[in-house]
C-alpha cells in the first residue's frame, strides 16, 4: 500500500473495510493480517528493553517481531499458552500491549510469569507514544525461517498500535483456496481498485519453499550414497571375481575330492560378508565420529539415530551378499574334472 495514499490510521481504515468484505466470502472460515508470516522468509527485528533491567544505549537486546491484527494466532493455530490474544480494542487509542511466545519468556523471563510484565519496543512509528507496553500473553513457538531453524524468541504487535507495514492477508477456506482468487480481486477492487493483489500462496507453498533447499541437499546426498552403494557392490564382485579365477584349481581339487557344491557356495560368501563386515564396521566407527558435523543438515532425526544405522547396515549386508551370490555360484558350479584338465 502506498504510504502517500495511506498514511499511518488510513492504513487501518483499509483493513476494517477489506477484511469483513473477505470473511463473508463463501467457503471463508476466518480471516486475519499480519507480517511477516512464519516460513516466509521475511523478517522485521526490532530492539526493545525491559521495564526495570536498565542497560546502555545500542546495547539493548533485539527479536524477530511480527505485526498482527486480531484472529492471527486463532487462524494460524498459535495456542495462547497464557494470557490473551489481541482484541480489535487494541489501538491507538488505548494502552499499548504486547504477546510474546514461550522461547522469548524462557529466554528472558526464566522461572517468571510474563504476563502484566512491561517492555518497550524500539517502534519509532510516531503512532503510539505509550513508552512501555504491556505483555498480555504468551503463546506458543512457531518455525519463522525455515522447517530445520530453531524457533528463535521472538514478540508480536498489534497493527493497529504498529503501523509500520502494510500486513498480508490471510485465509482459512473449507476448500481449495486458491478458488477464491477472483472473487478475492473483486472485493479488494472494490475498496481500492489501485492496490494490487499479488504473492497468492498457500501455506503449502511456504512450506514448500523453505523445504527446497534441504530437499535438494537430501536429493544430492542420496545420489552419491547411491552411486558409492554401487561401485561399493561392483568393487565386492570384481574381488570375488578375481579370487574365484584365482582358486579354480583350489576349489576343482575341492570338488575332486569330495567337497559339496554347498560348501564352496558358503565359502565364498563367507569372504564376501568378511569384506563387507569388516568394511561396514570401519564405516559405522567413522560415521559416529563425523556425523555430528552434519546435525544441522538433519531434520526429525538425531546424528546417532540407532534405527538409521541399523538399516543402513542391513541395506549394506544385503547388497553384498547380493554381489557375493553371483562369484559363489560361479565357483559351485565348476565341473572338478573339466578344471584339473585345464589347469
């Protein structure tokens, strides 16, 4: 919205005119505003003090902060922990309040209630001139800038008492949302046919996103564990190989002398699992020295995850067995006479 034709409380006029239009709109469950939205990978930080912990100036702490108007954390399934949410009374015209969530309450009210606290935002919006305000609750965290981030502590102001953004409009609907995109432009036309809706997402698409870049990273990873599992199984049967032409004399004499086809079958996959045994044993020691290095990489599932390495060992005492099978069989398969006679 442009700051020229909306300048400060006209921005809110906007707003109460726009967001009824829209919760009326059929299949439109709620409907609420606010700025940045969680996983967008927008951000506002703003320093603030707290009322009785005095410190230097450009040494006070700063947050993450998301400006809101009323119905933010209903519509976007926040839980209000304690306190309250905001109310539509929270304006300019009253006392300026404030919600945090439960990571800045630990971080900076630790073993404290939070609630009717003070603390005072380095706003400078020229709006609310109340010089400190009022935590009236605390709500639940949020992933703010990715799926795999921390949830960082951070504090919410209500729009109509922060007037220093235009907020994005949000939409719970009973079905696709992106349905109602026409009907949509035509109630926005119809407050201010120059402002433009732009940006349509769903909060899958914000999901989506901030998930691209793990994904690919995961994509990428399972390319090379793939293609190491490959050359891994070539390299086991290609010394298999070459040990079985090595030790025909050896196994025809076996054969020769009574040894049974099962025998020299378990023989050579017996040196085969040695190898892989062995090699998976050596794996497993340098992983659970190195796998820390890429916890950050990880997400839902810690760097000594017992139930990955299990699998992963399986996966591996599989393939080898499987590249084991074909030079075994091989080698049971020789004919005694047929080889002394060559050798």
């Amino acid at each position: 919205m442009s700051d020229s034709q909306y300048p400060d409380l006209k921005k809110v006029q906007f707003y109460e005119q726009l967001l009824p239009r829209l919760a009326a709109l059929p299949g439109v469950e709620s409907v609420s505003a606010g700025f940045p939205l969680p996983l967008s990978q927008n951000n506002i930080g703003i320093s603030f003090s707290i009322e009785g912990r005095p410190v230097a100036k450009g040494d006070e702490p700063g947050a993450p902060v998301t400006i809101v108007t009323p119905d933010f954390f209903h519509i976007m399934r926040i839980p209000v922990l304690s306190g309250r949410a905001f109310l539509p009374t929270d304006d300019s015209k009253t006392p300026a309040v404030v919600i945090i969530n439960q990571a800045f309450a630990r971080k900076y009210f630790p073993g404290e209630d939070p609630v009717g606290k003070r603390m005072k935002p380095g706003l400078g919006d020229g709006i609310t001139n109340e010089p400190m305000r009022e935590i009236v609750g605390v709500v639940g965290d949020v992933k703010r800038k990715g799926i795999t981030a921390e949830m960082p502590a951070q504090y919410y102001l209500p729009f109509n008492q922060a007037i220093i953004l235009s907020p994005t409009v949000i939409l719970r609907t009973a079905g696709d949302p992106l349905s109602l995109v026409a009907p949509l432009r035509t109630q926005l036309a119809q407050v201010d046919s120059n402002i433009p809706l732009y940006q349509i997402r769903t909060f899958d698409d914000y999901v989506s996103l901030s998930a691209a870049q793990p994904r690919f990273q995961t994509v990428l990873i399972t390319f090379f564990a793939a293609m190491a599992l490959l050359l891994s199984a070539i390299g086991l049967y290609a010394v298999l190989s070459y040990m079985v032409a090595q030790r025909t004399l050896e196994i025809g004499l076996r054969l020769a002398l009574g040894a049974q086809r099962e025998d020299v079958l378990g023989l050579i996959l017996r040196r085969g699992l040695i190898l892989a045994v062995t090699g998976l044993a050596i794996g497993i020691f340098v992983s659970l020295l190195l796998t820390r290095f890429i916890a950050e990489m990880l997400y839902g599932v810690r760097p000594f995850d017992p139930l990955t390495f299990v699998g992963v060992s399986l996966v591996l005492l599989l393939v080898s067995l499987i590249a084991s099978s074909a030079p075994a069989y091989r080698a049971a398969r020789l004919d005694p006479m047929r080889t002394l006679r060559e050798q």
